[in-house]
C-alpha cells in the first residue's frame, strides 16, 4: 500500500505509525521526520547504511528506483512497546547521523 501511494501521488514522504508514536512524542527528534513503523522518502538509501531496520526496499517506477521505503519492524509496530519505539528510534538516530532524516519545516 504504501509503496502504491509512493508511486501513483507525489509525497515529499509517507509516514506510517500506530498507537501514538508521533503523537506521544516517541520519536528522537521532534523537530524532524519520525520513522515510527514505516518511513518512505523519494530518496535512494543503502540497505547496509540501516542494518538496524528490518528492511530497507526501493521503491520503483517504470523500471527506476524513485525512493525508498524503510520498515522497522516485519509484523505490527505497536507505538506503545518499548522494544518497537527503540527501533524505530535508532533508526531516526542513524538517519540523521548520515543527513538523511529531513527537518519538517523542509519538506
């Protein structure tokens, strides 16, 4: 689903959380995108730059890469487990670690 919404609207990115994640202030950095469950940017990313994701999978359109979806966790997220919320949350840490997790206010 999220990969269809990637490739059939044009999204700066797409964001998918349960259970309060962002709401609840979760994430590491307010002031930034939050990856919570899922996390799509039309960006191309490295799938070895996140080994702490569970998977890291481009996203194509007409035979070419147009961004990539991040997914934490294969199964539900559940914004109130810690256990989900410190993956996600390494996840962010890394992203901007390596300028990849986007101000609010810049996209």
């Amino acid at each position: 689903m999220v990969k269809h919404l990637a490739t059939s609207r044009d999204f700066p990115y797409i964001q998918v959380e349960t259970n309060g994640y962002i709401l609840k202030g979760k994430q590491v950095f307010p002031d930034r995108l939050s990856v919570g469950w899922m996390l799509y940017q039309p960006r191309i990313i490295d799938k070895s730059y996140l080994p702490m994701a569970e998977d890291v999978l481009p996203v194509h359109q007409n035979n070419e890469q147009i961004g990539t979806l991040i997914v934490t966790k294969k199964g539900i997220f559940d914004g109130r487990n810690q256990d989900d919320i410190d993956k996600s949350n390494d996840v962010e840490i890394q992203l901007v670690n390596l300028g990849l997790l986007p101000l609010i206010t810049e996209v």
